[in-house]
C-alpha cells in the first residue's frame, strides 16, 4: 500500500477519485507540528533554533498517520507547492520519523487526474531550502511578537500584539486616516455647454481651454469666476473647432495572481481578503482550479490550447487567437508557483459547474474562469472621438469625448464597465446651437480608506508580504483590534492603533519602514533560492532589534505615551475622583484610586461628554424604565448599574445572586430555537471577548455561537448561519463547513 497524505480532508477526497485501491489518501490536517503556545520556542544562543511541539488538536490524528505509516511501503507527502507546503511535508516527515532523503514529495498545481498521475511519475526530494525560508519567516514573526508585545502590556495597554508585517499593515491605515482628517476640502467649478447641431441630437462638452491653455481641474475656484465666464459667453456663436477621429484597442486583462484575485473580488463581490482565499482554497481542493497562492502570469500550454478550443466553438473564430497571448510576471521575487490561477478545464463553463458548487464558490469560480478565458481574447475595438468647440469672439474652447464600442472582444466574456457616449456626426466649422449653459459646484474629497483591495494593492506595491501572507495579515488586524471595518467594510484604524503606531514610528522605526520590511521579505527569498543561510538573516535583524527593546524599557514611561485625562465624574464604590484612560479597546473611566479601587466604566453605551461625565438624565430615565424589574431568580429588585460596556442591570441580591440583565430586555431573546437541545432559546451573552449568543438553558447546554445567528440554516451542512459583523457577512457557523452566503 502507497500513503498519501495532504493537508485537506477536501483535497484527500478530490485525490482519491483519481488513485486506485493500492493507494491510502489520508490528510494531515494542516500542521502536525509547530511552535510552542506558551512559550518562546526559539532557542537564541544557539543559532535560533527552533523547537517543535505536536498540538494537541494534531495528537489523534499523527497517531494514526504513524500507524498507516508504518505499514506503507511508500508514503507520499502530498502538500501544496509553496513554502508552507514544503513545510508541512518536512514536519509529517519529522513526525513519522521517515529519512526526508526517502521521502517521495510530489507537487501539483490542479487537482485533476491527469496532473496528480504526472506528479506521482517523478517525485522529488523535500526541498529544504523552501522549508528553511518558512521556518526564516516563522522565526522573525515570533522574536518580534514574543519580544515587542510585552513591551506594548507594559508601556501601553495589556493585550495589545506587535508583528513585523501586521505593524507596516496599520500604519499603512493609520497614515491614510491622518492624511483624511488633515484633508483641506478645495471648492471649484466647471462650465458645460449643451450644444447641437442642425437635426442632430444635443450632446454635452466641458469648457476645456482659456486663451489657448488647457485649464486645470481647480482652475474656477468659486462662483463668480464661474459668473464671469458665463457673462463673457453671453450670446457667444459656437461651431466646431477641431475634429479627431480614431481607433483605440482595450488590452484584455491578465490572469488572476493571488493578489489581483483578491483585489477583484473585493471590488466585484464585496469579498474580504480572508473570504476570497477561503473560497479559492475549496475551488483548488475540488479540482476547479488551480492553485490559488502565486504571483506567477504564466498559463500552461494545455490550457491555452483548450481555451482557443472553447472559444471557437461557443463564440466564433473571431474571439479566439491564432497565436496563444502569453504574459511576463513582473513581481519581484515571485516564487511562490509556477502558474497563474485559472480553471482546471476551459470547457468547464460557470453554468455547467453551478449544480457542484454553493453560491459563493460560484461566484469566484466564474469570476476566475472568465478573467483566464478572457486573457486569451482578441483586444476589444472602440471609436474614440474629440470634438473642439470653440465660442466666437471669446478666449473659451470646449471639448467633448465620445466613444463607441466597435468590437467588443475579450469584453464577452469578461464585462469590465465601460460607458458608451455616441457623439452626432459633425464637421468642422459646422455651426452650433446653444440650447444650455451650466456652471457646476464641486468639492475636492479626500482620499477614502482602504478597502481590502486597496490595502493588498498597496501592500504589494511596497513589496511587503507575499500571496499567502496578505488575507492573514488583514484579518490579524481586526481581531487584534487595531483597525474596524466601516459602515462601507473599509478598513479603519481604532484609538490605539494611533498610540501603538505612533510609538513604533519614535522608537522602532525599522519595524514599521516598508523599506525594511520588504528588505527582509526580499532576504526570505534569498533563503528559499539557496543563495544565503537563514540563520544570519535572523541575527542581523535580532541582535539590534532586541539591544534596542532593552534599552526602550529604560527610558520610555507610559505616563508620556498614555496620559491620564482627568474627568468630573466620582467613582460609585469609594468617592475618588475618576480619570480616563486609553485602553485596547478605546477610552474608559478608571478610578484615581487604583489599585485600592479597581473601578473601571466603559465611555461607551452611555453619553458622556468630553470630561467623561456621565449624562445623569439618561441614568435616571433608566432608574425610573426599570424601577420594577425583579430578579427572576431569587425575586429581589434589579437596579441600574454603569460598567465596563455601558448601563445593565444587576440583581441587588448581590453577592448571593448574580443575576445580570442588558437593560434592553429581560433575556436578550432572539427568538431562535437551540438547533442542539431543541428547548432553550439562543440568546446574547457578553464575555471579555464582547458580545456573543448561546443557549438559555446553560450549563445545561452549553451550545454558543461567535456570531448573531440569522435564523436560516445553512444549504450544505444544516447548521445555524450566524453574522459576522466584522466581515460584513453570513457564514456557516460550523467551522468546519466553510459555506459563505
């Protein structure tokens, strides 16, 4: 028996369909080891090195691996083909104590039987210097989060992380926040004039150019500029100055990279970084496309001719080239695959593959099939016209573009928006009807936040982080509380993103200068060349890194980077005066008496202003809503309390019952069944890790869910949906299922 094994249950599932009953496809599950939880795990004198646990969640599974292990004649390490792949397949090799120099590796890009049957032809060796750019990378995030984040509990706010890409990432967002609040709205105005020809339809031209000059976009800066121009063109005689006809060509786009993937997909269908990668993970293991981590253009020459197949005979021979259109990857150090994302088969149309997948694996699906048939499309043709229109006797020239869709090309399959504005047929000289003229107001705007694609796009731009990096590093600073995605889901920095960023910036400059950053991305791909070691790579940035952190312990107070603001609200419990303070999650209320008084309440939930005085006409109104609540578990009265995160009630039982209550409602009810006991009802609970919603008849039952649940069930596994705020979407809230609606 031949052992295969993967990373994906999915991915063994799709394999398997191929391989006969001499093979054993079994998956890995991700990692069989890694890094220490509680602990460092690096050993710095001597040389870094790295030392591995097995997880507990891995324990079970490795156990039967070793097993199957021990009774194959071969054991094929099967993980994807990057540098976390690689590392993985050296971890299983480690774990199952198989000679890495005996261990078959085989890689793929597409799991169709056709590549796998390749793959297994000529299998190769672990490739260590992949695996010693991975553990490079593992190692510098770790030094940097081991060692800078107790640096942040202490001289900032405790819970608070640091890491050497998340850290660039957000200041990336910060920076952009500045740049809006310090934005200077400009006021300026343009002039258009409605004209038309004898019997030919009206169109619309903008003032273009005074006294022969080409004006500027802020050039009328108010209204009476505007006035006066419109009181020289008074009874001005308009005709046709300049005439240009031509032909343009609209370049098809290129295949997908894992960047481009997901920079479209956020402006196409709304998805996050994290979604789009989720997603594309489970197309890969299903065998619809190919693998979704690279920075390559490149398109497999089957492919290509498949794809000039397919459009002849559903299109025309006019979509179709005769020669394949093949493009030159221009990322600096790409390496992660040697292959552009596209379909497994160019004949899988999205319509004939919709019945296999959920709503939004089809979506991404089609998004990628069309982008890679379309790279291989003739360019779409457009009739461009420039219409000059000169107002006698004046200095003012007004110009109109028109443009009109010849050919629509590669634009069949692949509809990029794009307006046609149809200009009449004219002459030069030709004279011309006033039928409008019209000054408009405007504003300059600030540039907006970033949306994921903006940040990807910029990320990339800079040379910071790789195809794999880029989901996580945006999700890591969400959860992590740094930045919250808007009413619009872009991306926004918290207060103490400003603070930590701020702080980085005076004392740490190297970890958050993207020329630094993308130095050292470049260094881990030296390491994955084989042009360098990885161990002095590691030295050269520890040993400053942390020669400074030492020093910064000394000479930095948390009183200078967190000021204590005072306030005019007492503290409830001992009479102190309150002050404000700066904490992870924003500002709150703390007693001056700490740590004899530990009494901290939220600024949040309740109107406070600037002093952090609490509105009494609010807590009043409360006091007298509820002033007949009664605990339903020991029948005491409930009074209004002000805590953490605003106003609720408490059973003044205390500390014999301690019943609590939002003071929105008598059980937080959302009027869902527990799809797990069938009796109680999921309500909202509140922990240290914010809201969240579980069943009433806890301890009992003991079913919670991360995520308000939406009442429907989801289409692939029967489970709750549930609400990811954060995201702005509505997923399944069985983790292992994946479905995103």
């Amino acid at each position: 028996m031949k052992l295969v094994i993967v990373e994906s249950p999915t991915k063994a599932k799709t394999i398997a369909r191929f391989l006969g009953s001499d093979f054993k496809i079994e998956s890995s599950f991700g990692h069989v080891r890694d890094l220490p939880v509680s602990q460092m795990g690096i050993d710095i004198e001597h040389g870094f090195e790295p030392t591995y646990v097995v997880p507990p969640k891995a324990k079970k599974n490795l156990k039967k691996l070793q097993a199957l292990a021990k009774k194959s004649e071969i054991v094929v390490l099967a993980t994807d083909e990057d540098r976390e792949g690689e590392a993985i397949a050296w971890h299983l090799a480690e774990a199952l104590k198989i000679n890495r120099e005996r261990a078959e590796r085989i890689v793929f890009h597409e799991i169709t039987k056709q590549a796998i049957l390749a793959a297994l032809e000529r299998p190769r060796r672990i490739d260590m210097r992949l695996v010693d750019a991975q553990q490079a990378r593992r190692i510098l995030d770790r030094l940097v989060g081991y060692e800078l984040s107790p640096f942040l509990w202490k001289k900032v706010a405790k819970g608070l992380s640091a890491g050497r890409v998340q850290s660039v990432a957000v200041r990336l967002i910060v920076e952009r926040e500045r740049e809006i609040k310090n934005f200077k709205v400009e006021e300026y105005w343009s002039v258009t004039a409605r004209l038309a020809a004898e019997r030919k339809q009206p169109f619309a031209a903008r003032l273009n150019k005074i006294g022969g000059k080409t004006i500027d976009k802020l050039e009328i800066k108010n209204k009476e500029q505007a006035e006066k121009i419109l009181s020289a063109l008074n009874g001005a005689e308009y005709a046709v100055a300049g005439l240009e006809k031509k032909q343009t060509k609209k370049q098809p786009p290129k295949p997908f990279t894992t960047s481009s993937l997901q920079q479209t997909a956020n402006r196409w269908l709304g998805y996050s970084a994290k979604q789009t990668m989720v997603v594309a993970q489970q197309l890969y293991e299903m065998g619809f496309i190919t693998y979704m981590r690279t920075d390559s253009l490149n398109l497999a020459d089957k492919f290509l001719g498949e794809a000039a197949e397919y459009l002849t005979a559903n299109l025309d021979a006019d979509y179709a080239l005769k020669t394949p259109r093949r493009f030159k990857t221009k990322a600096k150090g790409a390496q992660e695959a040697h292959e552009a994302i596209r379909p497994a088969e160019a004949a899988r149309a999205p319509e004939s593959a919709a019945s296999s997948l959920n709503p939004s694996q089809n979506k991404l699906y089609k998004l990628i099939w069309q982008r890679a048939l379309a790279s291989q499309m003739p360019e779409a043709i457009v009739d461009v016209t420039i219409v000059d229109v000169d107002a006698a006797g004046t200095s003012y020239q007004f110009r109109a573009n028109g443009q009109i869709l010849k050919f629509d090309g590669y634009l069949k399959i692949y509809p990029e928006k794009s307006q046609e504005i149809d200009l009449p047929e004219l002459k030069i000289k030709e004279k011309l009807e006033l039928k409008e003229l019209k000054p408009e107001q405007h504003f300059t705007k600030p540039p907006a936040r970033y949306s994921d694609a903006g940040l990807v796009k910029e990320l990339e731009k800079y040379g910071i982080g790789r195809p794999s990096t880029y989901a996580p590093t945006i999700n890591t600073i969400i959860v992590r509380n740094y930045v919250q995605r808007d009413e619009n889901k872009r991306l926004a920095p918290t207060e103490i993103a400003f603070v930590v960023i701020d702080l980085l910036i005076e004392h740490f400059p190297k970890i958050v200068d993207f020329q630094f950053t993308a130095k050292l991305e470049n260094d881990l791909d030296s390491i994955a060349d084989g042009e360098v070691k990885w161990q002095p790579i590691i030295r050269e940035f520890y040993e400053p890194f942390h020669a400074n952190l030492e020093n910064k312990y000394e000479v930095i107070n948390k009183k200078d980077i967190m000021p204590e603001e005072k306030s005019t609200e007492v503290c409830d419990k001992c009479g102190a005066a309150m002050v404000v303070k700066t904490g992870r999650y924003g500002k709150f209320l703390a007693c001056s008496a700490f740590p004899d008084c530990k009494n901290i309440k939220s600024m949040t939930g309740t109107n406070r202003d600037k002093n952090g005085q609490a509105d009494s006409e609010e807590i009043t109104g409360l006091k007298e809503k509820y002033k007949a609540e009664v605990c339903e578990k020991c029948g005491s009265a409930m009074a209004i309390k002000v805590g953490k995160f605003g106003p609720f009630l408490a059973c003044t039982g205390y500390p014999k019952c301690k019943n609590l209550k939002n003071i929105n409602g008598a059980s937080n009810g959302t009027g869902i069944k527990c799809p797990v006991c069938g009796k109680g009802e999921v309500v909202q609970k509140r922990s240290r890790r914010g809201i969240f919603y579980a069943c009433n008849q806890y301890p009992d039952c003991k079913t919670a869910f991360w995520g308000k649940p939406t009442g429907e069930k989801c289409p692939d596994c029967d489970a709750l949906l549930i609400e990811d705020a954060k995201k702005g979407e509505v997923k399944c809230s069985n983790k292992d299922c994946g479905y995103i609606k």
